[in-house]
C-alpha cells in the first residue's frame, strides 16, 4: 500500500457549546483527488481551515507526509501551513488581489522564495544578479501556469477585471505556484457555467496527474466530483457518514438519507 | 425627465444652503469683540449669506455636471481621463523637468528667501508624503501618528548632535534608526488591527510620543523645547560670517563673499537629495518582493496568509521604513531650525501629511508632489487672510474629493509586466 499524502486522524473542532468536526479520520493520497461533501453546514470548510491553519483544532492530528518527513499540520500556525509545509488552498469567495496584475499575483505567490534571493531586500535593492536570475525564473514559471489556463495575454491587466471564471482557474494557478505538496480547494466549480466546469476538471486532472499533487476538494457540484474524484468523503454535522469511491457514493443509503431525508 | 431631475436638484442644493446656514450661522455670523472692556456679538450675516449661496450653488452646479448620470453633462470622467492620460504619455519628461526644475530653482532670478523657505517646507512635506507613501499607499496602513516618527527623529538628531557633538552625516542615519525602532515598536501592538482601528491606535501612538516629549524634562526639556542644535556644515565647513582664528568656512574655502543665502541653498539642496532618495528607494522597493507583499496584504491579508507570506514581517517593515524616512526628514527638520520643541509634532501636522497622500491618489508618488505644491501652497497663498486658511484648506480638500475622489493620480501600474506595453488608452 502507498503510503498517503494526508492523515487526519480524530479530528475535533468546538466552537464554544458547537460541535463542527466530530471525531473525524480520513486520508488522501497524493495521486488521487480526494472529495469532501456533505450539505450546507456540515463542516467542510472548517476541515480546510483546520488544515490550512486559519483554525488551531480542538483535538486530533493532520499529519503531512512528505518524502522522508512527516509534519504535524497543527503545529504549523496560518502562514506557516503555506510556507513550511507547502499546503496551499483557495477559497469560498475568490480571494484574488484585484487592484494587483494577473502576474503579480502569481508573482506574490512565489513571495518566500524570492524574498531569500532578494537578500531580505537588500541584495535586490541592488540588482544583485542572482536575485535578476531567480525572478525571471519565478516570471517563467508564471509563465507557465499562464499558459495552461490560457491567460497569458492578459497577464497585465488587473486580476479583478478578469471574468469570474478565469478569476477561479487564476486563484487555483496562484495556489499552485507555491509549489505546494497538497492543494486544498474550497468548491472552485460555484458559479460556473458547464464549460467552464469542465475545463476546470480538466485543469484539475493535470494538476494530478501530471504535476502529481494530492487535491483535496469540497465541491457541490455533484458532475465535478462524480467525475474527477477518485475517492469520497461524505460529511454530515461533523461527522463522517460514508467514504469510498465516487459510485459507491452515488448509491449509498446513509449518503442519500443526508442529502433528501428519509422517507417516514 | 430632465424637468424633474432639476426640480429635485434644486430642492437638494436649498437643503444644503439649509445645512450651511446651520452650521456657518453661528460659527462664521456671531463674533464676539471686545467693546469698552466688555464681549459683545457683532453678527455678520453679509458673510454668512456668501457662504450659504456659494454652498447652495455648488451643490447645485456639482449636482447638474458631475452627479448627473446622464454623461453627456458629465465633466469629471473627461477631466480625470485627459490628466491621467497626459501623465502616463509624458510621465518622464515631467518628472525629469521637475527635478531639473527643483536643482536650478535657487539660481533662478525671481528666486528670493521666502520663496526657498517655502521650496524647503514642500521638499520636507515631500519627502514626509513618500515616507508615509509606503506605510498608507503601498502597505495600507492607515498611520494617523506619522508625525511621532518625524518627532523622534529630530529629538534624536538633536540630542546626538548637542551631547556628542557628532556630525550631521553621522547622527542622520541614527535619527533614522531610532525612528524605525520606534515604527516596530508601534508596529507589534497593532499587527491584528486594520482600517478605523488601526488609524485611532496610531493617532494615539502620535500623542503619546509627543506628550512624552512634553514631560520628559530631564532629557527633552519640556516645552522650552531644545536649543543650540548645531547647524549643517559643508563636510566640515561651517556657514559663518565671522569665522574662528584660523578656521575654514564655506565662503573662505571657496573664495565666495559671505551671504546667508548659502546656506539656505546649502539646505535645500540637502533636502532635494533626501527626498530624492526616498522617492527611488520607494520606486525602487515596490518592485521587489518585499514591496509585492505590501501591496497584497493591502488588497488581501487572508488570501496572503495562505499564500505563505508573513503577514508580520511584512507590516512590520512597512512601518519601519516608513518611520526611518519620517526620521532622516526630522533630523533634517532639527537642523534647519536649530530649535525644536513639541509643539512642531502636533496631530494637524499629521493630518496634513495624511491629507497630502490621500489627495495625492494612494501609492502614487507624483500625486504627492501634486497635492504638496497644492495643499502648502494654497496655506501659502493665504498666510495674508489668516482666518480663512482653513477654510480655503478644507474647499480645496471638497473640490479634490468630488474632481478626483480616489486622489489626484489615482491610477496604478504593475509593478512587472509579461508584455511590452503600449501606452495607448
């Protein structure tokens, strides 16, 4: 067995006398893109803030594994989850810098690794030529994501002048070029429309198939997760109701109850 | 349509003559004066009703050109797109005119000592309006307390220079350290504020620094206020008239006649070249990563976090440098007066540094030479009428805010672009 990406192990979150996470387990592994459902409420983005370090949680463990460590996530406080780790995510309601450039954007994303060759500003004051080198190397890899999602001609303008739907694939290329291991994605299919959805899918395949990085995704989208997802986890009040793979999911019974009710 | 929009105009600009009236009734109408050794009112409606049919007329005329959906009357979109065109098409050259401007002004002919007192005044509210520059415009820090920066540099300046006598060159950069010591230490405390919250903590950081001035007798002397602070020399040769026996000043040295004026030249060129380098270091800083991060924790601080970029090194730096600059130009200020005292840091000088920035358009660093040479030298202007300063001041402020309300340049360019670009809008 290959060992997994992420194991989140008893996971609890109290908000005062609120339970949102309930003792949850679940893992991912790196080669698959791995599904958090459940309906309004049931504590999928509280998951992610957990991971992501926005929330300490109450209990449990998220451990990363990378290579030949495995990183405790909780010890990890906010920016650090990005930085040290390399746990990147994006979010409900896009958060872009809108009045920054298309590149800047991905430019700030690169931020810790030019801010070391920059000499903490120092050196770049003075155009120091390996802080020249390694910026053109952070502009070609802008570049590149560019390219993918076929946004390069626009890469001056400001990203908030961008349609909603390549302000979406923007924020998932300005995730991934913090080089992260894990990509965490907060429902990136709202409020697009089925082509953009599919394109979407597929930008999401190659960024686990090809770049080989574990995608964690909440999605409402049923037709984005039925499609691209290869393992589910259903979540209801807190707790994990059902896990398995996208078809398994479709027909469960405890699942279905979740969504629609039961029948009296 | 167009009966009904006037009709509703013209009811709107009478309620704001209502309004004026109301508020300029008894501010501007009742003066008191003293009669025979007693107060008596001597009302001036004549003023009064200037003012309140000024305001009505406005509000009327603003309301027919410029809040008039209907954009064919609409003169403000025009206004602001031919100056921010004419910037962006001739940005260098005006830029370069200014500076070759501002290094032969003191030899022009008109040049006289009022005129440099006021050229160095702007430079030094120039160079303020950079320095904040980095904290409002690039970081959007709102600091309303910018002037205790300011005041800590040029105590400390001061204090070096009249205790150890050292030179300006020395104590200048241990003006600035001491200020931006004081940035980070006003810094860590409102790391988790932002916006209102963070502009009333720095509006009281302001008034602590300069209270603190105020009492701490033994090392600021209070309210006598410092003196005796050593003036500028020319790398060691001193501006004098009647130099010591055997000593070098800057007329023998040179073979020049003695004038006053030298050293004044002598000053403002100092100034020249310290506001000069604020203006490239900032120019310069936004374009690296460190200057990215300002101006993402701006737009975002969250969408920051989980990007991986301190949050806290980042703001801390901000307000650093942003201090160090208030600092170099508070030693230039202690040097220029040779006294100094608390009074000099009051909040209104905070507020206008502020104004200065914020009517410049944030982050742009013409819009604060701009608003500078507008803001100063409409005081300027005035100093004659001296009760309606702050009334021209506060018309100037109304005019900007309804002509340009994101600031004079208000626009923004990347600070690195993919494409080569055309500058043609």
């Amino acid at each position: 067995m290959t060992q997994k990406l992420l194991d989140v192990e008893n996971l609890t979150m109290r908000f005062g006398g609120l339970l949102a996470i309930d003792d949850l387990s679940f893992s991912a592994s790196k080669d698959q893109i791995t599904s958090i459902i459940g309906p309004n409420g049931a504590g999928k983005t509280t998951v992610f803030n957990c991971l992501t370090g926005f929330y300490k949680a109450t209990a449990g463990s998220m451990f990363l594994n990378k290579e030949n460590e495995r990183l405790n996530l909780k010890k990890f406080s906010d920016f650090k989850v990005a930085q040290k780790a390399g746990v990147a995510r994006t979010f409900q309601n896009i958060r872009l810098f809108p009045q920054m450039s298309v590149l800047e954007n991905l430019m700030v994303a690169q931020h810790n690794k030019l801010m070391n060759a920059s000499g903490f500003t120092i050196l770049g004051l003075f155009n120091a030529p390996s802080f020249v080198k390694k910026e053109k190397e952070a502009v070609e890899i802008s570049k590149y994501w560019l390219d993918i999602i076929g946004l390069t001609h626009r890469a001056d303008d400001d990203a908030g002048d961008l349609p909603y739907g390549d302000q979406r694939k923007l924020e998932i290329v300005r995730a991934m070029c913090i080089n992260p291991h894990l990509l965490c994605l907060d429902e990136p299919a709202a409020g697009l429309n089925a082509k953009e959805s599919a394109e979407l899918n597929k930008l999401l395949l190659f960024i686990n198939k090809e770049k080989k990085t574990g995608i964690l995704l909440i999605e409402h989208d049923m037709s984005v997760v039925m499609e691209i997802s290869d393992h589910v986890v259903v979540l209801n009040y807190g707790k994990k109701i059902f896990q398995g793979s996208a078809k398994e999911t479709k027909n469960s019974p405890a699942v279905i109850e979740a969504y629609l009710g039961t029948e009296e | 349509m167009r009966k009904i929009f006037l009709v509703s105009s013209i009811k709107d600009s009478l309620f704001t003559g209502l309004i004026a009236l109301a508020l300029f009734g008894p501010i501007v109408g009742l003066r008191t004066v003293a009669k025979n050794e007693v107060l008596v009112v001597s009302p001036k409606w004549l003023i009064v009703l200037v003012i309140v049919i000024v305001c009505a007329l406005g509000r009327f005329l603003t309301n027919l050109y410029i809040y008039n959906r209907d954009q064919k009357y609409g003169i403000q979109s025009t206004i602001g797109k031919s100056i921010t065109n004419f910037l962006d098409t001739k940005g260098t050259q005006i830029a370069l005119s200014a500076i070759i401007f501002s290094v032969i002004f003191p030899f022009l002919p008109f040049t006289d000592r009022y005129l440099m007192d006021i050229a160095i005044m702007m430079l030094t509210y120039i160079m303020l309006g950079w320095g904040l520059n980095i904290v409002i415009g690039l970081a959007g820090l709102l600091d309303l307390g910018y002037v205790a920066f300011y005041a800590v540099g040029a105590y400390s300046y001061a204090l070096f220079a009249i205790h150890f006598g050292w030179s300006f060159w020395i104590c200048l950069p241990i003006a600035g350290i001491f200020a931006a010591m004081f940035g980070v230490l006003l810094g860590f405390p409102v790391l988790r504020l932002r916006g209102d919250y963070l502009a009333i903590v720095t509006l009281a950081f302001g008034e602590m620094i300069r209270i603190l001035l105020l009492n701490w007798y033994q090392l600021t002397k209070g309210p006598d206020g410092l003196t005796g602070i050593p003036r500028p020399s020319f790398f060691g040769l001193p501006f004098k008239s009647f130099p010591d026996e055997g000593e070098q000043t800057f007329h023998t040295f040179f073979g020049l006649e003695y004038s006053p004026m030298q050293r004044i030249i002598f000053l403002y060129y100092l100034i020249l070249v310290l506001a000069l380098i604020t203006n490239l270091f900032t120019i310069k800083i936004r374009r690296l990563p460190i200057g990215r991060a300002w101006e993402a924790l701006r737009e975002d601080e969250i969408a920051c976090k989980s990007l991986g970029v301190n949050p806290r090194n980042t703001k801390l730096t901000a307000f650093a440098i942003g201090a160090m600059f208030g600092g170099f130009a508070g030693s230039f200020f202690a040097t220029r007066q040779a006294f100094i005292s608390p009074e000099s840091f009051t909040f209104i000088e905070s507020a206008i540094i502020v104004a200065i920035v914020v009517l410049g358009g944030m982050g742009s660093q013409t819009g604060v030479v701009l608003a500078t040479v507008f803001l100063i030298g409409l005081i300027e202007v005035f100093r004659d009428f001296e009760s309606y300063r702050m009334i021209a001041f506060g018309g100037a402020m109304v005019l900007i805010m309804i002509f340009r309300p994101r600031g004079i340049l208000a626009t923004r360019k990347p600070t690195i672009t993919l494409h080569k670009k055309e500058v043609t809008k």
